[in-house]
C-alpha cells in the first residue's frame, strides 16, 4: 500500500475517504497476487486509477459522506479486507461448467462490428479464451502467441475467440496494434464470464475475466479447460494446439 503520511495534516483527511481508498488498494493488491499483474493493471485502468498521493485538502462534510456510503458498500458488497484474496480466487473457479456438458451460452459485442454467439461457431471447434485487459503485458503476449499460432488451430478445425470486459472499441484497436485475426468478445459486466466461471468480482469496482481457456467442440460441449494459463502464458497457446490434436484425434 502506498505511505500515508502523520503530518500535521492527517487529521484534516475524512477517514471515511481514506478508509474507503485503502480497501481499494487493498482490493487491487490481492487481485494482483490471485491473478498476477496483468488483473491489476486492467483493473485500474477501467477505474481511471494513478499513483498519486492522497490529498488531504479541500474536502467537505458532503464528500465524506459521499464516501462513508461509498465505503459502506464496498464492504456490503464482500470486496474488503478479510474477504478479499479468497473471495476473488472462489469466485473465478468456483462455478466451472462440466466437461462434455453444453458450454453456456453466449452473445456478445465484437471487435468485427457484430454480436457474435455459441451459435455462430458452433460446426467448429472453438478455443474460448479469458483474459483481464486489452494492451497489458502478460495478455499482449498471449493473444500474440494465440496469432502466431493461428493457422496451426485453424488447420485443426478450430476458431479461436477472446473475451474480457473491455469495450468492442478498445477491442477493435487492440486487434488492429498487434495484427490479431480472431475476434475479441466484449462481455461488459462480466455475465459471461461468470457462467464460465473466471469471473472476478471486486465489489464497486466491477467484475473482470481470469486468464483461462475453453475447449468447446463441434456440437457446443465443453471438452476442456485450461485453469492454469498464468504460469504458463509463454507457451499456453502450444498447450492449445497439442490438447486440440490429441482431441480432434479421439
């Protein structure tokens, strides 16, 4: 957490404000160590949130009580402090879909200008991928090696599809920085992600995707999942390709 200063000016500070930025970045810091950095950096850029120092000036009795239910929330909402690192890691795994089940289904906003559904790759073998945020390190590396590795999944028969809570907008240049051929779902709020079970709930902040991967076959069920892609997000889209080869072989 970021030093609080016990200058002379501490006592001006609202403690119902600065409470309330102290869980956050207590909220930011555990989702940082659950999921690795690239959660927190997606999760303070949909904030707005900088490293800058708190400022105990010019606050009034209306902002802290504006922050007093702010904070009131934030904890009503199971974001805070004893919840927090737990809470986060439950939530993403807690209500994975069974394999050879039918994968849930799905609408979403694209970066291809259009909704695209289960339906619409159904067929076909798709490679549904979770990740935190647009332009952050880990997930810049990932949907690069998912390209690089494009042909050798759609030579196998499969689609691949990514999904986070960024924008269609912000998906749109992504894909157009990085040269990606795939789409890239906008599931805002996190439903989808939810049902798949990587959802991440921080409390008023919102809900992002945890890194993972679907298998889903031809005929809409889920074959299989990738839960530990963070460690090994360098070479998770080689995972992909052999677990595709050893499946469309079966």
């Amino acid at each position: 957490l970021q030093h609080i200063s016990t200058s002379r000016h501490f006592s001006s500070v609202c403690p119902a404000r600065l409470l309330a930025a102290m869980y956050v970045k207590i909220a930011l810091l555990a989702l940082a160590a659950a999921t690795g950095a690239d959660a927190f950096a997606a999760t303070s850029g949909h904030m707005g949130l900088r490293s800058t120092s708190m400022q105990a000036n010019n606050m009034s009795p209306a902002s802290c009580d504006s922050a007093a239910v702010s904070r009131r929330s934030f904890f009503s909402k199971g974001a805070a402090a004893g919840v927090v690192t737990t809470g986060l890691v439950q939530s993403a795994f807690a209500a994975t879909p069974t394999i050879d089940a039918p994968a849930p289904d799905f609408e979403l906003p694209s970066n291809r200008d259009k909704n695209i559904g289960l339906k619409d790759l159904k067929g076909k073998w798709t490679v549904l991928y979770f990740y935190p945020g647009d332009f952050t390190s880990g997930c810049t590396i990932e949907a690069q090696n998912f390209e690089k590795n494009s042909k050798q999944i759609r030579d196998l028969g499969a689609e691949i599809v990514g999904v986070s809570v960024d924008s269609a907008e912000k998906h749109l240049d992504f894909a157009k920085k990085y040269g990606l051929s795939f789409p890239l779902l906008s599931d805002k709020g996190g439903k989808v992600s939810e049902s798949y079970g990587t959802a991440l709930k921080l409390g008023p902040i919102g809900t992002f995707s945890n890194r993972q991967t679907y298998l889903i076959d031809p005929s809409g069920n889920l074959k299989y999942v990738f839960t530990d892609v963070q460690s090994k997000i360098k070479v998770h889209a080689e995972e992909v390709v052999a677990k595709l080869s050893e499946l469309t072989k079966a």
